[in-house]
C-alpha cells in the first residue's frame, strides 16, 4: 500500500464563481475605459453582454489548485453561455434556496450562508462584486474552515491582481 492510499490528500478548496462583475464586468465610465469594454465575439443570438468574456480567464481559473463551482443566478445557464466562451468545462452550480423571512434585514449578501453550508467546513475562496464585510464577519463566526471572500471590482472583472491573492490564498497553510 503506498502512503498516499493510507493517507488520502484532503480535498481542494471551492471556489465559487459569480459570473457578472468578475467575468462580465459593468458599469465603468467612459472616463474609465475611453474605447468601451474589450469584446471578444458573441452569437449574435446572444446576450450582448457575453462579448467581453475574456477567453484567458478560463486558462487562468483552470491553474488554480481549487474545485470551481459556479455560484451565480446565472445557474445552468453559465454551464451554456459561459463556460465554453472562456474555455471551461461543465462545472458544478449553486442552487439558490427561495427567499424567505428568516432571511431578515441584514447587510449580508443572500448567497452567504448557502455557500457555507455547501462548502460544510471546507476550505473556500468565494470570488463576487458584491462581497462586503458583513458577509466577512458572518463567515468568520459561522464557517470553521478557511475563507478568502474576494471582492472583484465590477468595472474591470478579474485583473491580474485578484489571480494572485487568490492564488496566494490556496497556497497557504
């Protein structure tokens, strides 16, 4: 028996994707981006939006040592229209429970506790533009496993920068 069968390797991290802001970005002024968003090509049945997914993005998400899964309203839909524009395979998506009154007033973003219950102590990196520290000191006090709750600027989606904290968070201990 090798040791690797005596001792299995824990499982990767999460990584749950939202697909506006940090894939399609929005909402920069022209002041920001004088020529508009890059666009790489869309159906022309398509959501127009799509044309400023980045091919590269997928290469870059693939080389992180995590598991992707999708956590967006998007659901199946980026499995689609996402997925193969960026160059990744199906991944697994979030389903979103129904709102209800439980659900209250908080500053929390509504997909903050279903992440940390699908993650289930796992390690994770939640990427999203609408991240806040709510939603930080939630997960902090509910979740006991690690978490890098990354905030994605809508205007420019994932730059080079969000990669590398990131990739320096699933690197460490």
């Amino acid at each position: 028996m090798t040791s690797s069968a005596r001792h299995p390797l824990p499982p990767l991290p999460l990584l749950y994707l939202d697909v506006d802001g940090p894939l399609i970005p929005f909402g920069a002024s022209s002041d920001e981006l004088p020529d508009g968003y890059p666009t790489y090509g869309a159906r022309p049945d398509a959501n127009p939006l799509l044309a400023r997914l980045d091919p590269a993005l997928g290469p870059r998400l693939l080389a992180l040592p995590c598991e992707l899964v999708w956590a967006t309203t998007w659901m199946a839909d980026a499995n689609a229209w996402v997925a193969p524009r960026i160059g990744l395979p199906e991944l697994p998506v979030m389903t979103w429970p129904e709102p209800s009154e439980d659900d209250g007033p908080e500053l929390m973003h509504w997909k903050t506790r279903t992440l940390v219950d699908h993650a289930a102590g796992r390690p994770f990196v939640w990427v999203d533009d609408e991240i806040t520290a709510a939603d930080r000191n939630w997960v902090a006090a509910h979740h006991p496993g690690r978490a890098l709750l990354h905030r994605v600027d809508p205007r420019f989606g994932l730059v080079p920068a969000d990669f590398a904290t990131v990739a320096a968070w699933l690197s460490g201990p």
